[in-house]
C-alpha cells in the first residue's frame, strides 16, 4: 500500500468517527421557538426594568421531562420589522418550528400552505391538564374564534395574547391644569386646549416607525362616524353588532364588495369625517409628531413632559416600574364622538382596539411537519399554554393576559384592558390590516402629508380612494372564489 | 484552442483549486443577478407560482409609479451629493495627513481616521437619530444654546428638512475607506516626481492640483465607482432614520425595492427595480472605465 493511499484511508476513518459521533450528539430533537415578546434574557445594565425568563424555567421543566428534546429560543433581529422577518423565513422554510403571527396575517397567507392546521390537535386532550379531554377546552372562546382561517374549519394559529388599549395619563398635570378625564371627544380636546395654554404638551403621539397609534384612533373614529353606515357596508339590514374580534363583524370580502359598490368610498364626506377629527386633534401633539417614534413619544410621557399618550397593554409594566416616572398616572378609555363633535356621530361609545392581538399567537410553520418535528412542537405548545405554566409567564411579561379559561393568579393591572374588549371592538377596518399591506403603507403616507398640510383634505381622500380601489382590485385578483368583479 | 486545452490540462490543479471560488462567486453573485432578471418579467409574491406578465413590470415602474418618480429624484440628489463628497472631503483629508512631516503625529492622525471604521454602521445611525431627535437631539439643543431656537426643529419629521437631514448623515463626511485609497495613492508617488516638481517651484496648492491629483486618479476612478455604488443601492441608514417617510419624502429605489420584495410580496415588482438599479450602475462604470483614465492608462 503507498503512502498516499495510506493518508486517504486515515483520513476518511476520522471523519468517519465523527460522523458517528455526530449522529451520537444529533440525537437530541432541538425545537427552535421563535418567543418574540416572551424571549428570555438576562437583564442590561441598561434595562430600567426586568425582561421576561420565565420561559426558562418552563424550558428547565419541560427537558427533564423529555430528555430528548433541547429547546432553543430566538427571536427576529434588533431593529428588524419582525414580519418582514418572518415572512423572509416562511418564503426561504427557515422558519423556527413555532413562531409568532397576528391572526390577521397568518388569514392573509393562509392560501400559501405556510402553517400547519392546529385545529385537529385542539381536539385532542392537553396531557400536562389535569382531567383535559380536549386541549381547546382550556382557551376561552374569543382565542379558538380569532385564529379560525378565513374557510371556517383550519386554525393555523393559537392567539392567546388577549390585549387592549387606553389613553394614559399624568394625574398630576390634571390636577395642576384642573381638568377632569374627559368622556366625549368635545371634552377631550377641551381639556387639550386648556392644557396647551397651560404650558404643557397635551398629547404624546408618535408619527413615526410603525404605524399602530395612527390605526388605532382612526379605526375607533370611524366606527363612531360610520356607525350608521355600518349595515350598508355589510350589504345588511339592521343594525351590526361589534364582536371581540377585531373588524370581523364585516369581513375582508364585504369590505371589497362594498368599496367596489363605492358604499365604502373616501370620497364620501362622512367618511373624510374621521380625517378632520384626526387633523384637529394633531394641533395638541407634540411639536415634530411626524418624526416621533414610539419610543419617543414614551419618553416624552414619562418624563412628564407631556400630558396624556395611547398606548397598549404591553406598557402596563415599564409605566409602573420605570424609575424615571416621577407621577401619578391613570387611565381612561378612548372618548366618545357626539353630536357636539360631529354631525354624522350616533353617540356610540369608542369601539375598543384589541382582542387575542397581543403576546403570544402561535403559529407551526409547515416546515416543521417536513422535518419531522411537529409532534414535538405542539407537545411543548400544550406544555407552555397549561394554566399553570402560562398564567405566571405571562404575569412575568406583563404585557397580555392569557386568554385561558383559568383564571388564578392573573395579574391584575392586566384587567382594565380586558374589561374595554367588553364593548366589543371596531367593525371595520381598511387602513392597516382590512386590506393589502401596500395600501396600508400608501395610506398612512398620504395621512402624513395632510397632517403635514402639504395635502387637503380633497386632494388626501382622491389619492387615497384610488389606492384603495387599487387594493380592492388586487385582493379580487387574488381571491377568485369570491367572484367578484372588478 | 487545443493548446489552451493543454495548458488547462497541464496546470489542472490550479485551475482546480480555482474551481470552489467560482464556483461560489456563481451561486452567490451571478445566479441572483440572472434569477432577478428572469423574475422581473413575473407577477411573483415569492410562493406561489409566478405569472408571467412581460414588461408590464418595467412600464408600470417606469411610467406610473409616483412612488418610484419621487424614489429616483431623491436618489439623484443623494447620489450626486455623496459621490461629491466622497471624492473631495476624504482627499482633503488624506492631503492633510500626508503633508505632515512629522511621522509620529502623521501616524496618530491617520489612526485617528480609520478608527471610526470599526464602529459598526448601526451605532453610527442611531447616534445620528439622536442627534436629530426633536426633544432631545444635540442639534436642537445646540440651537437653543446659541441663541437660534427659531431654526429648532423636527429635522427627521418636516417635509423641507428630511432630505436634508439625510444629507448630512456622517459630518464630517471623511470615509475611512476613501481616506485611506487616497493616501495610499498620494504615498505610492515617487519622492523624486516631488523634489523634481519643489525645483521647478511647484509647491503647495500648485503641487496638488498638477501632480497629485492626476496621479491618483487610478483612485479617484476607484473611489468614483464605489462610492456611486453605494449611493445607489444605499438605503439603510434611510430605513433605520425615517422609512422613506414622512411620506415618501425621503423614499429611495433601494428602500422600495426591499418594501416591495418583503414587505408587499411583490418579488417580481422587487426584481425589476433591481434591474434597472443594475442597468444604471453597469452604465455609469462603463461612462467611468471608458472616459476618466488616470494618468498611467492615457500613457
């Protein structure tokens, strides 16, 4: 045997061994979970207060349980849009063997075969519950009903993050200005006025970055403003009821319908309403709103510079134990648009923005069926979701309460925001979910010069009514089961 | 033929040791340059199947796209902007560092020039997103501290300032990569051309204007095509300062491009932006490798 011959045999014993051992190694089935708002981590000296771990412990728990399966969090990079990240995952089937999705998006996608369908394993009972004989059993209805796909039957995700909206405001700035929280829209810019002459700024709202502050007001207006229209645009007669999940008491499809009979039209002066009221009460933000960010506007409020400022659940924690709060603050819902306000409001009070939209939607890409992980993965799934594990995870974060039917141990500052899902939510929507993403972006483009006055209100509405029936289009060509025409 | 064959043959394990860069330089440079150019005649969302839709892409880009029109104007400016720069400032400074006589504090200088290329771009942003923060921003404060606090204001969130804003991202615009092609251009001159030039009495701006500068023109060709480039395709500092926004103010090709690809799913849209950002950048390295030559190609 020559020498080469001899060097080419070592060679390929060693990695032979270490194939071997590798196998030995790979024996472990590792569960990648992409925990987003849930991601454990050590806290920062720069923290101001502490970051979720409780998913740790439950990890721990779980691994002892099943020695076999080594879980692994991620979470979408620093300073990326996170569904832009998922969605670069999903296209590539890179995607971690459960992430996190709004209900909203995975219905959007559902057509592309992205996610598994939950909804036979929701029937099988959840062994980590005592005495469960169907895993569903143990959400409350709202969560089984938010994460149905469009066709009724599929659930490609679990939303079990239930979270809401209120103004948040700084009791001492009230108490000095001597305003009361307000309940009508004429009262809420009343007291802005005050507040304004009395040297302070009224209202923290950011313009920049993401979108969620803009939508959330529009939407609650215009289900005031088109509360009247509401059966018209469902294509019904009577009345519409709000539901707990968000713009589903008219659907994406009678939403189209109506915009292609122009019942649903930005050139209809009660719809351009909700815009004025909008630009009216911009002139009580802070100076520069449009290049504010959400972290900004946060400063803004904590600092005490500013009276009052919309927020989620999600804030409930850093307002309460951020050092640099140095007040009082409290919480209102938003107020309700009259007749004082507006010709076209009903008096209705302020839908509620929110629903099973906040931490937690969890989803099973199809990829993890493909790599033989599936089990596993809804096996860790129906760990974490069991009261006794979710409950005080979720308390841990502190930003959305688990919509489960159990209920002890829940922590209470979470409850205001439960409570404001019981007038039920916004019937409609097109700005940022009801429609495509593109018109989303157009929208809030178009919004931003009105606000900037580089656009009337005229000129906003025609742009926006044509990138609308753009949307409206592109939504037929994509569901021609609908069979409507364009 | 045959005899290149041979040669091929003879010296295989060159070439074979060639071939994993090749083929690499393939998958990850040329097969997506090809892959979005065939997807550019697609209606593609990235997943399901692509329609085919000809050169309905590149007119609806081209022709009817407001978001595109104002996309191109503002690269034009940046672009014009950026490449200015980037061929003077960094020159000036290199021109500074070179004239020191003095090795040591020439050496702490150059250093001093090059650090600020290991701190990584995001930091950089983020300290400029401060600086400009209209509440807390070191330029507004800095405003109200010298007595001009009429000029305070939302430099990231008014319409006449955003670009602008932009603009100035990176003052006092001295790249270290840049800085340092152009010293080493202006070291790589031989001593004698300057003692034949100091007895003619070619001196000081003189000197810099006839015989530095068109002998380091290789670099400045360089420096030109890199920096229209990056200007080009450039879109992340815009992404993380503004988004393109408020409006479209400061929206450019790069920045729609990737908003088409991941965020609308519009892959083939996306792909034919790509396109014609590719098309203008192969034209204007051609404008440049064809009709700026530095004094060493002229000869």
């Amino acid at each position: 045997m020559s020498k080469s011959v001899k060097v080419i045999s070592v060679v390929v014993l060693i990695f032979f061994i270490l194939g071997i051992c590798s196998i030995s190694f790979a024996e472990k089935k590792v569960i990648r979970m992409d925990a987003r708002e849930y991601y454990p981590r050590e806290r920062l000296s720069t923290d101001r207060w502490n970051p979720p771990t409780y998913l740790w412990r439950l990890e721990k728990e779980y691994e002892t349980l099943h020695p076999d399966i080594d879980i692994q969090f991620i979470r979408p990079p620093e300073g990326m849009d996170a569904d832009v990240w998922l969605t670069t995952q999903l296209t590539g089937g890179t995607t971690p063997e459960i992430s996190e999705q709004l209900f909203s998006e995975v219905n959007r996608n559902a057509y592309k075969g992205w996610y598994v369908d939950l909804a036979p394993f929701l029937e099988k009972p959840n062994p980590y519950v005592k005495d469960n004989k169907k895993w569903r059993d143990i959400f409350l209805e709202i969560a089984i009903a938010t994460g149905k796909a469009p066709d009724g039957k599929s659930q490609y995700v679990l939303p079990i993050g239930i979270t809401g909206t209120a103004i948040f405001y700084n009791k001492d700035i009230f108490k000095k200005v001597g305003v009361k929280v307000p309940g009508t829209w004429k009262e809420f810019i009343d007291i802005q006025a005050k507040i304004k002459q009395a040297g302070y700024i009224p209202f923290a709202f950011p313009m920049a970055g993401e979108k969620m502050r803009a939508n959330w007001s529009l939407r609650t207006i215009q289900d005031m403003i088109l509360d009247s229209k509401m059966a018209e645009i469902k294509g019904v007669k009577g009345t519409v009821k709000r539901t707990a999940i968000e713009a589903s008491a008219i659907s994406q499809k009678e939403l189209v319908q109506a915009i292609k009979k122009g019942v649903y039209s930005v050139r209809d002066p009660q719809w351009q309403e909700q815009l004025r009221l909008f630009k009216e009460w911009s002139k009580y933000w802070e100076d520069g709103y449009l290049g504010v960010d959400s972290q900004g506007a946060y400063m803004l409020f904590i600092n005490g510079q500013t009276a009052m400022m919309y927020e989620s659940a999600a804030q409930i924690k850093p307002i309460e134990v951020d050092p640099l709060r140095k007040f009082q603050y409290g919480l209102f819902y938003f107020p309700r648009i009259t007749k004082e306000s507006s010709k076209y409001a009903t008096g209705i009070s302020a839908a509620a923005v929110g629903g099973v939209t906040g931490a937690g939607a969890w989803i099973i890409p199809s990829t993890t069926k493909d790599r033989g992980l599936l089990n596993e993965a809804i096996d860790w799934l129906m760990f974490i979701t069991a009261p006794q594990n979710y409950i005080p995870m979720a308390n841990d974060l502190g930003a959305a309460a688990p919509a489960l039917k159990a209920r002890k141990g829940l922590d209470k500052r979470l409850e205001p925001f439960v409570k404001s899902l019981e007038r039920g939510v916004f019937r409609v929507e097109s700005f940022y979910r009801g429609l495509t993403r593109e018109y989303a972006e157009s929208f809030y483009q178009i919004l931003q010069q009105y606000l900037a006055d580089k656009l009337t209100l005229q000129q906003a509405c025609d742009q926006i009514q044509i990138e609308m029936e753009k949307a409206a289009n592109a939504l037929i060509d994509a569901r021609p089961e609908w069979g409507i025409k364009k | 033929m045959k005899s290149l064959l041979e040669e091929i043959v003879k010296k295989r394990n060159c070439y074979l040791l060639l071939l994993p860069t090749f083929v690499l330089l393939f998958i990850f440079e040329y097969y997506p340059v090809f892959s979005a150019i065939y997807n550019s005649f697609f209606d593609w969302d990235g997943f399901t199947s692509p329609r085919y839709v000809g050169l309905n892409n590149f007119i609806q880009l081209i022709f009817k796209d407001p978001v595109m029109s104002v996309s191109a104007k503002n690269i034009t400016i940046l672009t014009v902007f950026r490449v200015l720069i980037a061929i003077t400032i960094p020159l000036i400074a290199a021109e500074l560092v070179f004239n020191i006589f003095n090795m040591k504090i020439a050496y702490v200088y150059r250093a001093l020039f090059v650090i600020p290329m290991v701190v990584p771009s995001m930091v950089n942003l983020l300290v400029w997103k401060f600086v400009y923060n209209p509440q807390y921003g070191l330029l507004n404060k800095f405003l109200k501290i010298i007595g001009l606090s009429s000029l305070c204001r939302a430099w990231l969130g008014d319409f006449s300032t955003t670009l602008y804003a932009i603009l100035f991202l990176g003052f006092p615009w001295i790249s270290s990569l840049w800085f340092l092609i152009f010293l080493a251009g202006l070291q790589n001159i031989s001593p004698d051309i300057f003692d034949a030039a100091k007895i003619d009495g070619v001196t000081g701006l003189n000197r810099i204007r006839f015989i530095d500068i068109p002998l380091i023109l290789g670099q400045a060709k360089l420096v030109l095509i890199l920096s229209t480039i990056n200007a080009l395709q450039g879109y992340v500092g815009i992404m993380v300062l503004t988004s393109g926004g408020p409006g479209n103010s400061t929206m450019v090709p790069g920045l729609y491009l990737y908003n088409n690809a991941f965020y609308f799913n519009k892959m083939g849209y996306a792909c034919s932006i790509g396109v014609i950002l590719f098309s203008i950048l192969l034209l204007l390295t051609y404008i440049n490798l064809k009709y700026i030559r530095s004094s060493e190609e002229s000869q």
